[in-house]
C-alpha cells in the first residue's frame, strides 16, 4: 500500500492512495464465489474441453453457481456430461496466473433454485445483469434467433 499527496496549482490537496491485492491461488467453493469471473470448462461427448467465462455466487455447503441459458452450448454440454473444471478467471476466460483448475460435477437447475441464484447474481453484479440480458436481446433480435436468457441454474460442487 503507498500513498501520495499532490498539491495542484490552486493549492488543494488531494491525496491517492493505491492498494494491491494478489491471490495465489483458490482453494474453496467460498474463494471461487468471491472472484469476479471464473472459468467454467464442460466437456463434449467426444472430451474435448470447451472453457466459458462465467459469473459466480456463493451458495449453500460450500457449493458455487452461476446461470445460463437451455440454448447454450454449456447447458447442452452439461445435460451429457456433468464433471466441470473451474478456475478464476478474467472477463475473457484467461486463467488467472497462480491459480489451477478445480474439478466438480455441475447439475442444471429450474424452478426455485435456478431463481436463488438468479437473486444472487443480480445482488452481486448489479446493473450489469441489465445490460447482458439487454445485449442478449438485441444479439437474439440481429441473428433472428432468440435464445432465453438466464432460464437455467447451474449448482458446482467441487470433488477436489
């Protein structure tokens, strides 16, 4: 932590203080929530891995989850095949450096469990839940193929 004082010409002073946070890496359900992104790895039917960077809630038991659309390709992925990897991440899927993946089995959720984790997601990311679904929308409108959103709930338990 550092701090610095400027004085600008007309004599106020305004002082910054700059803050660095560094993880080396996750080793809980509850450390994965806190992360912004994590990245979500399902496995087609013939293994190859597929990686999507997702939000991410704390849920019950040390459990994580995150919502999805039925039209996705994640939700298909994961109705076949349930194990996961999952690892924090940047907004594009990056691993973040010093970190690994964690193994879990995924199970795709509706009805009241896929809306406790929708709260979640809008208590924690906000006025950014607006603008994806917004997004969604216009991207269903252009290709004229209308996908639902956030219809699907998806519960990790972490096996490792």
């Amino acid at each position: 932590m550092g701090a610095r004082r400027d004085v600008p010409a007309d004599g106020r002073c305004v002082t910054f203080l700059t803050v660095r946070f560094e993880c080396a890496g996750t080793v809980s359900g509850m450390g994965l929530s806190d992360e912004k992104y994590i990245r979500v790895t399902t496995f087609k039917k013939d293994g190859t891995e597929v990686s999507t960077p997702t939000w991410v809630v704390a849920l019950d038991d040390g459990k994580i989850g995150f919502y999805t659309s039925s039209g996705s390709g994640k939700a298909k992925r994961l109705n076949n095949n349930p194990k996961v990897l999952v690892q924090p991440s940047d907004g594009r899927g990056r691993a973040k450096p010093g970190t690994s993946p964690q193994d879990g089995t995924a199970v795709v959720v509706t009805g009241p469990e896929r809306d406790a984790i929708y709260d979640k997601v809008v208590a924690k990311y906000g006025f950014m839940t607006k603008i994806t679904r917004f997004l969604a929308k216009v991207g269903g409108f252009v290709k004229r193929k209308p996908r639902p959103y956030a219809d699907r709930g998806v519960i990790v338990t972490l096996t490792g």
